[in-house]
C-alpha cells in the first residue's frame, strides 16, 4: 500500500468495533502472562475503564490480598470483589464498580 491510497473505512456503530466485536459481557484480564513490573499498573488501568455497575474478571497466579487493599485505597470502597476460584494454580476474582447512585433522589 503506499502512502496516497486510502484505508477502507467501515461503519462500527452496529458492532461495537471494526473488528466486528463487541463490549457485550464481562471483559476478563488474565494478569499472569503479564511481566511483575506492570501487572498492577494493567489492573489499575483496567478498572478504570470499568463503568459503574459493570464488573472485570481478573485473573492472578496467587492470592490477591495486597492488591485488593491498594483498591480500597485507590477507589475509596467502590470496587467490590468477589472470589470465584480460590487457587491452587489461578485465582479468579470479580471486581465490580458500585452503580453510581448520585443522580437518584430520595424524598
């Protein structure tokens, strides 16, 4: 292709992407293949992209202790999290942002 020929262009609004996929369900980040030295910085990158009410998967390689209190601190308690599988090999756990609750007006 040189330089003066045109991408072909295609409508995404339909699929959600060019690609023809979609955000329908519930992404899932398997951090376990990701190097240590930006693990956290995925995750954190990853839930920022969470909208309210929706939830990520994460799976790890261990224990997610640690990890979890630097979200208390970060989201200030709107992430809750919820093991689905509890090792040996893999923990899954899913990480949901509380809906957003300030526009409902209670009388």
């Amino acid at each position: 292709m040189s330089v003066h020929e045109s991408l072909p262009v295609c409508d995404i609004r339909s699929t959600g992407g060019a690609c023809g996929c979609s955000d329908d369900g519930e992404p899932e980040l398997d951090v376990r293949a990701i190097p240590h030295a930006i693990r956290q910085a995925t995750v954190f990158s990853a839930l920022a992209a969470v909208p309210a009410g929706g939830s990520l998967r994460l799976i790890a390689p261990h224990e997610q202790e640690p990890l979890l209190a630097q979200i208390e601190d970060r989201e200030g308690g709107t992430i809750g999290a919820d093991y689905l599988v509890r090792g040996p090999h893999a923990w899954t756990l899913r990480l949901t942002r509380q809906p957003d609750l300030s526009s409902d007006a209670t009388f």
